[in-house]
C-alpha cells in the first residue's frame, strides 16, 4: 500500500510569482544508493536528492513535493499506482502550473501512456523524468533531467497557458509525448525515443518546442479517469508459435482483449489454425488489436493477404501506436465500457496524439 508525504516549501523561492510546480517521487535509479551489503541499487529518500541538487534551489518558482513511500523500483509499477498519481494530480491541479513525475526508466513508458488516457482535458504539463545514473553518482544524467523537466512544466506561454499541455518523458535533451515513447537503449543517456512522434521540445542553450507538435490546450474541464481494467494479453507472433501458446492466449478466459504484435506492417502466419483461431478469439467477442513489432512505421492490413486475413477476422489496427500505449489504452477504455464493443470502437480513434492521423 503506498502511503504519500508531503514536503512543502522546502525548494524554489518561497514566493508562488513565479508559478509553482509539484514533483512527485515514486522511486527510480534516479534516487538510489549503491547498498554497501550487497552491492544491489535501493531508493533513498527525497531529501538526499535535494542535497544533491540545490541549484533547485535557484529557480525563481516555488516547488512542493511529495514522495512515494515506499519507493519503488518501477518494474514493482501497479495500475493502483498510476490511479495514486492520477488523483494527487487531481487533488492539487489548481494550485499547480505543472507536474514532474520522478520515476525508474523501465517502465516509464508504460506509466507515461496510461497517464495519458487517464488524465483527460488536461491543461497542465505532467513530466515524467528519472535517469540512468544515480544522482549521487558523478557522472550522473539525473541533474540535467530533473532541471530542465521542472523548466517545463513550469513554462508558460505569452497568454499565460501551459507552455506543453501534455504527459510527457524528458530525457537526454528531448522531450518526447508520454504515449509515443518507449525505452530503446538500457545503458545510454538517451534511454528513449518516439520513432513515430517527433520530440515536443529539444533541450539546449535554450528549451526550443515544436509547438506545431504540441497539442492545443483543451475546451473541456479536466477530469480523471481511474476505472482501469487490466485483463489484457499481449501475443507476440513468432516463427515457429505453437497452436497451444497461440490458443492459450487468444481464447484464455482470464483475457478481454489481446494485442497481437505482428511482423512488419500488422502481417501474421496465414496458416489455417492460426487464422481459425483469431476468429474464434473474435467470435467470443474478445477485442483484437494489432500493433507491429518493428520500431517505426504503421500498420497496415491491405497490404497484404496475411494482414487482411487478420482485419477480416475483425482485428482492429492499432496504426503506428506503441505497445505501451495501446496497453494503457485498453485499459482505460474497458475500465470506462463495460462492452467490449463500445470500447473497440474507440481504440482506432486518436485520443490523445497516440496515433498519427
Ligand atoms: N530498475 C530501475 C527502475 O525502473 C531502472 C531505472 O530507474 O533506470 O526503477
């Protein structure tokens, strides 16, 4: 059960002129020690990251924050996690210009997406940051991350509204949409890219935005939404896949929907048992959807016989989405319908520059 503290003040300028931004700590390599026993990287607490960085200090904005406790490495991440953020988010979004989430690179990705879908109308920039390096570590890439993601979430255009009104990751000098990234690298700085977005904002001299990327502010109030259904697969077609494995997956009564990660453009095997039992899985009225395994590009099932073989069966295509974000996806979207067709019908559609146009 993770239990919140509150650290008010203690950062920035006292005075709240200068705008004011909440940093959130979950855990992460960011804030971990090297354990003298074992050698194995733990969390520390938030004040340590403080002392580590107290050019924090010399923003002109007030910083509050709260912390996790316990911390987690991410790959410990649970849906009542991202519904805990979701709801601090909630809980101070006006008293706030903006949001950094401090949090371990492994399954940022994953979080990033499914804030995404959970926080809609958002106004506000939330950022997710962390690093590869400990912050007490010399060489580390922590300092840079964490300064320039406060940077931005308090930025503010001349108008006065959010300069990046989006969940974002900052990392390595760019700031990438939250639902477009993935991790790609496990042991550089850039540990993230988003190979079918180019990045909202790119870290030099000075933080210059694409704001033609940027999405606009929205009309409507912002709202959370924290009803997450998780019964979701992921069936990533390979080369010699068996009957039984693919069966398992497409008809397992524990699933509501299975993503299929295919090969190229949204393509499958076209043998007879495969294909018989896509459209088993289907006709249970399970949801389809197919994401391609490679980096960059989109699906497509005209393409090819074995991809329209798949659309036929009634697979949905999940263009150029990653896979992280079509997990988020569905499991916002079957939270909020209870049918899976309503759901469905909404996965194809681009709620939240998820997927290109
Ligand atoms: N295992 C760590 C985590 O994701 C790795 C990191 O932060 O880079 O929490």
């Amino acid at each position: 059960m993770i239990k919140l503290k509150h650290i008010r003040g203690q950062i920035g300028s006292e005075s709240a002129a200068g705008g004011a931004v909440l940093l959130i700590y979950t855990g992460g390599t960011i804030g971990m020690k090297e354990s003298p026993s074992d050698h194995a990287l733990r969390p520390f607490d938030f004040s340590a990251i403080m002392e580590e960085v107290p050019e924090l200090r010399k923003f002109s904005i007030r910083i509050d924050a709260c912390t996790f406790d316990p911390l987690i490495d991410s790959s410990d991440i649970e849906p009542a996690m991202w519904v805990k953020l979701a709801e601090i988010i909630r809980d101070s979004y006006d008293s706030y210009d903006g949001f950094v989430i401090l949090h371990g690179t492994d399954t940022m990705a994953y979080s990033a997406s499914t804030l995404s879908f959970m926080l809609e109308n958002l106004g506000k920039p939330v950022i997710f940051t962390g690093s590869q390096l400990p912050i007490d570590s010399l060489r580390t890439d922590g300092k840079e991350n964490l300064i320039s993601a406060v940077e931005i979430a308090a930025s503010r255009e001349s108008d006065g509204s959010a300069s990046v009104p989006e969940v974002c990751i900052f990392f390595n000098s760019l700031l990438l949409r939250g639902n477009r990234s993935t991790k790609t690298d496990a042991e550089g700085f850039g540990a993230f890219r988003s190979p079918n977005a180019g990045p909202l904002a790119r870290a030099g001299i000075t933080i210059r935005y694409d704001r033609d990327s940027i999405r606009r502010p929205p009309e409507g109030p912002f709202r959370i939404h924290t009803a997450l259904d998780t019964r979701v697969s992921i069936l990533k077609i390979h080369p010699g896949i068996t009957e039984q494995v693919a069966r398992d997956i497409l008809l397992g009564s524990a699933t509501r929907a299975v993503i299929l990660e295919t090969f190229g453009c949204g393509n499958a095997p076209s043998r007879g048992w495969f294909l018989k039992t896509v459209r088993e899985s289907a006709s249970m009225g399970k949801i389809l959807l197919n994401v391609t395994q490679c980096n960059r590009g989109t699906v497509d099932m005209s393409l090819y016989a074995t991809g329209r073989a798949l659309s036929e069966a009634g697979v949905k295509s999940g263009g150029d989405i990653t896979t992280e974000s079509a997990l988020g996806k569905l499991f916002c979207l079957m939270g909020e319908h209870p049918g899976n067709e309503a759901a469905a019908a909404l996965l194809e559609k681009d709620l939240r520059g998820d997927i290109s146009k």
